[in-house]
C-alpha cells in the first residue's frame, strides 16, 4: 500500500507541474536546426528554461502548502498524497502497539566458495554493463548515422533525450522491484528528491556533451580525478581535514591527467559538424573544460545530497532510486516536450532504426548497472566496489582506443599509468586506515 501512495503522489506531482504550468510554444524544428543552436551553451538554456516551467510552479505551491499548514489544516481525497509530497509521513504511527516479541534478523553465513562467486558475478556484471554502456555511449555522441560512400550522414545531438530513456528504463526497474519487495517506511518528503535529481541529470549532460570535444578515455580519466575538485571544496567550505597520503594521490591525479591531455593534443576534438570559427583548438578546449567540470560539480552535489538523504531517513538504495529517476523522468520529458524535442528523437529513430537500439541497449546497462553497484556496496562494501569500478575505468579506455583508434603514445600512457597508481595507492591507504582502527578498537574491548 505504501508503494501505491508513492506511485500517487509522484503522479499528483507530474499532474499539478502540468497545471500550474503554461507550456511556452514548441520550437519548430528548422529552428532547433539551425546554426545558432549548435552551440553547447544555447542547448544548456533551453533545458534549464524547461526545468524552470515545472520548478517554479511546483516552489509556489510547495511554499503555499506549507504557510497554511496544509498537513494540519487539510482534508479530502487529495489529503494524503499532498502530505507524502510535500510533508513526507509520520512514520511513528507504524510502531508495534503491543508488547510483541522482537524479531532478529539472523544472516546465514555464506561460505567462503558462494561469497567468491557471488564477487565474480558482481564484477562481471558491473564489467559488462558499463564497458558497454561507455562504447554504445561514445558511439552515439561521436560518430554519424547512415554515413556511406554517397551520405555524409548525420549525429544525434541531443543529449538530454538519451538522458531521458535512460532515467525511464531505471524508474521502471526500481518501482518493479518495490512492488515485488518489502520496502522501509522512510517517510522523507517526496520534493527532497527533486534536488538530487537536477543535479543527476545536470551532471549526466554535461557527461554527454563533453564526448563531443574531449575523447572518451580523456573523459574517464578526467572523471578519476573528480576527487580533487571535491576535496578543495570540503577544504574551503567545510573546513574537512584530510590526511598526508589524500592530498599525494590528489597530486598524483593533476599530473596524471595533465601528462594525458598533453600527449593527445588536438586529437580528442569530435566538431566536425560546426563551423571553421567554432573548431578551433581555443574553442574545443575551452567547452570541454567546462563541460567536465560541470559535470564533476553536479555529480559531487548528488552524492552529497543523497547520503543526506540517506543518513537522515534511512531508505533503501531502490527508494532512492525509484525517487530520483521519477523527478529525473518528470524534469527531461517537460523540458523535451517544450521543445519539441521528442518528435525530432523519433524522427531520428526511424530514419536510423540502429540508433533506438543502441538507445534501448545503452538504458539497459544503465539500469542493470545501478543494481549491480547498490548490491556490490551492500554486500562487499565500498572498497571492493571501488576497486572493481577502478579496473573498470582502465578497461574501458583500453577498450575505446581499440574499436575507436584513439592514439595513446608513450607519454599518454605514463599519465595513464600516474592515475591509475593514485587511484589504488588512495584504496589501499584507505583500507589500510581502516584495519588499523579496526585492530585498535578490538584491543581496547578485550583490555576492558
């Protein structure tokens, strides 16, 4: 029943967005063609002009309901989805009223042999999703469709559409398994997904847009080293101490990727299809720079927000996926929607029948993925997640230089090799910490 008031709430959110929302009128498509729209940075506007139609309205009635105290004073059929929307439940009215004997979960210890293959399983899974989500990712954004000896052929553009399908397919995946599974009443505001959800597919587009001026093992690597921007910014807000071997990796990091990009020089530019003043190396450089790090702000910021989330209504991973794709899903098909994106998707599509497969594939491994990554973090905890996810990275450059022929020389593959070193000299100092505090704190239980 719980997830039936989820499921209706989220539908009361979608309804009253649709509502209090006057859609400006659809863009024709010979406009969105047209050069001017090319750039990277119009395209952003649009996209926040569509996530801003259904905000700003949900923002009113969200800061109405609360000065009237809705939760208090309100009544009617509607009552309890607006409450879970915007209130969240009480969930201090599901306590056991009698005396009942409690319940102990007991885990059965698995044996060593079923946990080694559990492990295998996991890391094939999260292997195969991801490398391949990467190659059908590349593929899409970098390189044209129907290209033959007589057609130039043509690329897809949008991101936000592919952004879409993949959000889709995980709300779809999640809200099965709830319905299928036991889920904790976590009673968090619905709305409080929403912010998560922004920065989710923020972070997802700049993500794609930033394959079409920076090569995908530049993208990875630059993704390895999201680590530094993170710590500078836990130092200067925050106040955060980190130790002496966090701040060596970090460095370790910067002169990975430096030596990296230096090696591939004007090779990882893909704007074959703007103009001669747009492909110059300033321009391609400077877009893929800030795209990066717009995706490496946004991607911080969700995984700020949702172990906020987390450590203050204690939900499952699958609630907070379920959550997040619903806002995600709400927020990308408004903004396509206005712009009349969707019947250009669908028009692509049917001109190339390869592309919606590779769409279809490319959100399957999305999805497949994500379950892999919450049972792995579940299971075998963060530093085996880690460390499979780092291998990941590794195959996933050597791969995309295989089948798409990006040039590594020896020099690019000496900043390869810098990061990656960083990358498992930070998991095993970490692990190392971990132990140590571990050992200490059984010591001192057995001296008491």
């Amino acid at each position: 029943m719980k997830q039936l008031v989820e499921f209706l709430s989220c539908c009361l959110v979608l309804a009253c967005s649709f509502h209090f929302t006057e859609a400006p009128p659809v863009v024709e498509s010979s406009n969105l063609n047209s050069e001017w729209s090319d750039f990277w940075l119009v395209r952003l506007i649009f996209n926040l002009v569509g996530y801003a139609s259904v905000v700003v309205p949900a923002y009113l009635l969200i800061s109405y309901l609360k000065k009237i105290k809705y939760n208090e004073t309100g009544s009617g059929v509607c009552y309890p989805c607006v409450k879970t929307c915007v209130f969240g439940d009480d969930i201090s009215s599901d306590l056991p009223q009698t005396s009942s004997p409690k319940i102990v979960q007991s885990k059965v210890e698995k044996s060593f042999q079923r946990k080694a293959v559990a492990l295998v399983v996991c890391a094939i899974g999260l292997q195969v999703s991801y490398l391949t989500w990467g190659v059908i990712q590349e593929r899409i954004m970098t390189l044209e469709y129907g290209k033959t000896d007589d057609s130039p052929g043509e690329k897809f553009t949008n991101s936000q559409f592919l952004v879409f399908i993949n959000r889709l397919l995980a709300f779809c995946v999640a809200f099965i398994y709830i319905m299928m599974t036991r889920q904790p009443r976590h009673g968090c505001p619905l709305y409080k997904f929403s912010y998560c959800s922004f920065s989710n597919i923020m972070s997802s587009w700049f993500q794609y847009e930033a394959l079409k001026f920076v090569s995908f093992p530049t993208q990875v690597l630059g993704k390895a080293c999201k680590v530094i921007p993170v710590m500078l910014m836990g130092k200067v807000v925050s106040g955060n101490v980190y130790e002496m071997y966090e701040w060596i990796t970090a460095g370790m990091l910067s002169m990975g990727i430096s030596v990296f990009l230096l090696a591939q020089g004007d090779s990882h530019a893909h704007t074959d299809s703007v103009d001669d003043v747009q492909s110059t190396t300033v321009y391609v450089l400077l877009s893929g720079f800030i795209l990066m790090l717009g995706y490496m702000a946004f991607d911080s910021f969700t995984s700020n927000w949702q172990g906020e989330l987390f450590k203050t209504h204690k939900m499952s991973s699958i609630q907070m996926m379920l959550g997040v794709n619903l806002f995600s899903c709400i927020f990308t098909s408004c903004s396509l929607l206005e712009q009349g994106a969707f019947f250009e998707a669908f028009a692509f599509i049917t001109r190339h029948v390869e592309f919606g497969m590779h769409s279809v594939v490319l959100s399957i491994c999305s999805a497949v993925g994500q379950l892999f990554i919450f049972y792995t973090i579940s299971e075998y905890g963060a530093v085996v997640f880690t460390i499979i996810m780092t291998l990941r990275q590794a195959f996933a450059i050597l791969l995309s230089c295989l089948i798409y022929g990006h040039p590594i020389g020896f020099l690019g593959f000496i900043g390869v090799l810098i990061v990656f070193a960083a990358l498992f000299l930070r998991i095993y100092a970490r692990s190392r910490k971990a132990n140590i505090k571990k050992l200490a704190g059984a010591g001192t239980s057995a001296k008491a």
